[in-house]
C-alpha cells in the first residue's frame, strides 16, 4: 500500500511538475551557452525598442517613491528595480515582466520619462524566468510566483525521496544504483572541490 502510494505520487509529481522541470532544464542551457545563443540571434543582448517618450514632471527625490509614482503614472504597476539616480538625477527603472522587459528612463533636466521595451530574445525570456525568485516585490503575482518555486524545490525533495525509495525496493537494483549513486556523488564532490 505504502510502496504503490510512494510510486504514484513519484508519477504525478512528475506529470505536474513537468513544466518547470522543462523552464529550469532550457534556461540553465541557456546561461550555459549564452554567448552561441546571442551570436545565433546576432550577437549581443537584446536591443531596447521606444515605446514612448513624454513631458514628465516629478516631485519625489527618494528614488523608491520615485520608481513607484513613475510607474502608477504610466499603469505599469509591478515588479521593478530601480538603480541610485546617476550624478544628473536621470533614474533607470527595469520593470521586471519576464516576456516584456522595460527599461523607463527619467531625466529631470530635460523633464521627459521614456519607455523602452527588450526585444524578445528566447535566451533572454528564459534567463529571466530562471532568476525570478524571492518575495521582497510587494505584488501578488510575483509572490505567487515565488510560492510556486518553493512548492517546486520542496516536490523535487520528495521526488528524489521517492525515487530512492523506489530503487531500494527493488533488490535486484540496489548495487547497480549504490554504484551509479556513488558515481554521481564523486563527479559532483570533484567539481566542488577542483574548481
């Protein structure tokens, strides 16, 4: 009873879990080999494109509340990163979408904000999928997100879990998975170490 509960929550685990198995397995390829995917899609990363630019008037000195007017200004409410405003006050805000990156740009002297957005680039896309992460963005959405991730790290703990408990059922199995497992164990503890 135990062992055909453990197999069916290995198989569906799998089944559900498949999507994020393929997002993480293409987005680590692509961090691997980012500079052949950039020279297969012409080298570099992804240009920005204008979107628009506008007379823009801002009040706020503090570059969080700042970002924020700026973006409920424009109905970009989201994600976002903000850098320090550089020696002129002009304030860059990367509006975290992971399909459509935006770049805004405010700059006091000229009294204008642009929005610019990436163009799409599927290494890109999947670079970004692969480091959205963490709850300090006060959205929703991309705490749902990161909740998703955290029931994904905990599923793939009771996959692997499972799957060993599957490997040890099966006694004809045990020596070649004790060595298989050990092999594993050795190339992973050899790269940790010669690097």
């Amino acid at each position: 009873m135990i062992s055909k509960l453990i197999r069916r929550t290995h198989m569906y685990l799998a089944l559900f879990l498949s999507p994020w198995v393929l997002m993480y397995t293409l987005s680590t390829m692509a961090m691997n080999h980012r500079e052949f995917l950039r020279d297969l899609a012409g080298g570099g990363p992804p240009a920005f494109v204008t979107e628009r630019e506008m007379p823009y008037q801002l009040s706020e000195t503090d570059p969080k509340a700042a970002a924020e007017r700026i973006l409920g200004d424009l109905g970009m409410h989201g994600a976002y990163s903000a850098g320090k405003p550089q020696a002129d006050g002009t304030l860059v805000i990367q509006r975290l979408d992971p399909v459509a990156l935006r770049r805004i740009t405010w700059q006091p002297a000229a009294r204008t904000v642009k929005v610019e957005r990436q163009q799409f680039q599927t290494s890109a896309f999947l670079e970004r999928m692969h480091r959205r992460r963490g709850y300090q963005h006060d959205v929703a959405l991309e705490d749902g997100w990161a909740f998703s991730v955290d029931l994904f790290i905990a599923a793939m703990i009771l996959w692997g879990a499972s799957g060993l408990w599957m490997w040890w059922e099966m006694r004809v199995t045990r020596r070649t998975g004790a060595l298989v497992a050990l092999g594993g164990l050795g190339l992973f503890v050899f790269f940790l170490f010669a690097m």
